[in-house]
C-alpha cells in the first residue's frame, strides 16, 4: 500500500482537491496554482506533486469534485420534488437553481460567471473534455426529470435547444454592464415553455 493510498494520505489528497475547487470556484482557473492550493490546504508544496502527476491532473479533479457536488444538490431536490403539473413559473426556476445555482441577493451574477468561465475554459483544456461530456450529460438528465414529473416531457433535440437557448442568454447577459444572467435565461425559458409553446400545452393538461 502506497502512502497516498492509505487513510491519511486519502485525506490529505481529499483536502488538496477541496481547496483547488474553493480557488477555482472563487477565482477560475489561473487561480488554482500549486503554491496556492498547498497554502489553503494546510499542507507541504510538495504535497501536491506527490499525489496528483500534474497541474492538469490536478485541476481536473477541483472541476469534478465542484461539478458532482453542485449535481448531488441538485439531485437531492429533486428527489424532494412530488411528481405533479407544474406551472411554467415553477418549471423555469427549477431549471435556473439547476443550471445556474439558486437565487441570490445579487441575482447570483459571481457565482453564474465562474461556472460559466469553467465551461467555456474547458475547450483550452482537452483533457477534460471527457469528464465535461459526462457532467453535462448527468445535467441534461436532470433538467429532463424535471420537465418530465413536472407534466412537460420533452424530447432529447428539444432538450439539448433549450439548454443551449439558456446558455446563450447568459453568456450575452454577462457582458452588459449591469448584467442579470438569471433574469435574462428566466425570459428565455418564459418565452419557450409559456403559453404560447406546444410543451407549456401539458402544463394545462396532465394526462
């Protein structure tokens, strides 16, 4: 047994991980540095050489370990959630707190930067091009159980529009000066799942 596999060196590879998360979270990613992740974890620069091979190998797991608990909190309300017609106001914000995080007194706009400075940094970062595809698959899933034990089932091409219409919205929310990326994806959802749309006809109908 390896000393990074043993209880101890477990928690301290864990520690490293939480505190690389904490800075890409706060900072993106230019902010996890190898000095600055041993710093706020409390342990040795040469521990973060010692357990992860590369920056790379480090970063990646910081991605992982903030994207999966965003998703588990996601998870656990949804399994909260009773299966019942939702109205459209009800859907629109579920999908927001999934995709965007809850609300906040500043409409969420530092937490909505950072999560989208992760997505849109991953394309220079090839190597975890794969992880993404899996997270963002895990996330379509969920925004579709949503829809579906909300009364509006939608089928995956739909899904994956509006999803894409949602990340537009903010991406071009967050470069106005006074930007409101929640307010601007909550019009967008609004407009394609309010009355006028064929999805939002379910609302009114539960089979």
């Amino acid at each position: 047994m390896t000393t990074a596999s043993t209880p101890k060196g477990e928690r301290r590879r864990q520690a490293l991980v939480a505190a690389a998360a904490g800075l890409l979270t706060e900072g993106g990613f230019e902010a996890v540095r190898h000095r600055a992740v041993a710093e706020r974890a409390g342990l040795p620069l040469a521990s973060t050489t010692y357990y992860f091979s590369s920056l790379d190998d480090l970063l990646a797991a910081a991605v992982e370990h903030e994207a999966r608990g965003e998703l588990a909190a996601a998870r656990a309300r949804l399994d909260e959630l009773t299966d019942q017609v939702r109205s459209t106001e009800a859907i629109v914000e579920l999908i927001l707190d999934l995709l965007l995080g809850p609300s906040s007194r500043d409409g969420g706009v530092q937490s909505v930067l950072l999560r989208y400075e992760r997505f849109v940094g991953s394309p220079r970062r090839p190597y975890l091009a794969p992880l993404m595809r899996d997270l963002a698959g895990e996330t379509h899933g969920l925004v579709a159980e949503i829809l579906s034990r909300s009364g509006a089932p939608v089928s995956a091409d739909r899904l994956a529009e509006l999803i894409a219409l949602v990340d537009g919205a903010v991406v071009n929310a967050l470069i106005e000066s006074r930007p409101d990326p929640r307010g601007a994806a909550r019009g967008m959802l609004r407009a394609q799942l309010g009355p006028e749309s064929s999805d939002a006809e379910r609302l009114r109908s539960p089979s």
